[in-house]
C-alpha cells in the first residue's frame, strides 16, 4: 500500500483527485498544504498530490516556486488532469466583518469579481475551500470562494459568480533531502 497525502477533509478537490488513484493508495489528508511540505522529511517513501494551482499562505510561493525549491525532495511520477467542482463566489449581505475568506489558489477569482464591481475587501486566507467557508460562517465575514456542494445557499448567503475550471494534478514520490557539501 503506498500512502498519498494530499489536502482535506474529504469534501475537497484533492480529495475527490486522490480518489481516482488506482487501490494501491492509501489517502492521508493533511489540514492545509503548508504544513505538509514542511514537514515532507517526515513522509519520505510516500507519494504527494498537489494541484497546479497549489498557492501558499505565504507571499509568492506557489507550485512554481515549489517544483525548484524541492526538486531534489520530490519527483514527479505522474501528471494528469480533472474537473474541479463549481466554485462560487459567496456574499453574506448581512455580515459582520467586512472581509473575505478564501484558499490562496482562489485570491484571483474573488480579486477579478471585487474589481469588476468596485469593491475593495480585505482578504484573509484558510487552508482549504472547505476551511474558508468554515471561517466565513464563523466569522460573518462578507465573502468567500467554495466548491460548490460544500455550503448550504439561504437568505443569508448568495452566489454571485461560478466557475468550472479543470486542474492539473501531480503526484510526487516523496525522497529524502539531499545533503549539502
């Protein structure tokens, strides 16, 4: 059994992606991406699914900067594409906090609506979509990005904006860090 870690809880994208993988792997699910490659020494032998749009709480780092970073750590075994679920701009016109709450990947679509609109936000982060919404119900913030299917629609939240797009997906062998000299 190889294990695959990859972001949760099971209402995620990565989650369903993991999902497609053949039997063989064992899905670990892990609070938010950051955390996990921090701590990728810990997971060598296993396997890592990370979206393209991988993007993280901190300031420019993204795949991009993660596929140079840690080319040494992790080797790309397969690449490979899908669907993500409709993902929904979210307003609460009755919030309390006068922010949004979003998964970095999803910064861009909720800029490009505010924008659009003439609206300026502050915007805080959440490891997942799925912790996003969690914190914007909590908070009564006014905006959010989910998947579609994670949130309950009502009176006191409306869906402005929805998109499809597809993602790609890597999977890595997780290897141990090579030594300086």
């Amino acid at each position: 059994m190889t294990i695959v870690h990859t972001l949760g809880p099971k209402s995620t994208d990565s989650y369903a992606a993991a999902a497609t993988l053949p039997a063989e792997y064992e899905i670990q699910l892990h609070d938010d991406f950051d955390t996990l490659i921090a701590h990728l020494q810990d997971y060598v032998g296993d396997t890592l699914l990370l979206p393209a749009a991988y993007q993280s709480q901190q300031p420019d780092f993204g795949w991009r900067e993660l596929a140079y970073q840690y080319w040494q750590q992790l080797k790309l075994r397969s690449v490979f594409a899908l669907p993500l679920k409709p993902m929904c701009i979210i307003e609460n016109p009755a919030y309390q906090l006068a922010k949004a709450v979003v998964h970095p990947a999803t910064e861009n679509l909720l800029r490009s609506y505010l924008d659009a609109h003439d609206l300026q936000v502050a915007i805080g982060y959440a490891g997942s979509k799925a912790q996003a919404y969690t914190d914007f119900v909590s908070t009564q913030a006014r905006f959010t990005v989910a998947s579609a299917g994670t949130f309950v629609p009502g009176a006191q939240c409306v869906i402005r904006a929805t998109y499809k797009p597809e993602m790609v997906w890597c999977l890595y062998q997780i290897r141990s860090q090579a030594k300086s000299s």
